[in-house]
C-alpha cells in the first residue's frame, strides 16, 4: 500500500515539476541590452517547488519499510 501511494506521489511530482516548469519557461521574457540578450522571468517557481516537495515526499514514503 505504501509502495502504491508513494508511486502516485511520486508520478504527480514529477508531472508537476514538467507542466510548471514548462509554463515558467514560456512566461520569461527577452530583450537586448548593450549587445546581450537578457531573460527576465515573470513565472511563478512556487508551484514547481511543492512539485518537487511532493516527489521527494512520495520517493521517501515509497522506500520506507
């Protein structure tokens, strides 16, 4: 049961870590300043953090005995 559990925590982790990142990618912006590209990111890293928050949770519950 446990092994299920931390397999789901797991997986939705990891899909939440892929969307939010990808979303967090296309939020930044770029302009040229003095000849360099500069990125400026207007995205939200929170929810990329719980993401891997829960990953990290759910590979825990998954290797515990």
């Amino acid at each position: 049961m446990k092994k299920t559990i931390g397999g789901i925590l797991a997986g939705g982790g990891l899909l939440g870590i892929i969307y939010f990142g990808y979303q967090y990618i296309q939020n930044s912006e770029s302009f040229e300043a003095f000849g360099a590209d500069v990125a400026v990111s207007t995205g939200n890293y929170v929810p990329i953090i719980i993401s891997a928050v829960v990953m990290v949770a759910g590979v825990i519950v998954t290797r515990m005995k």
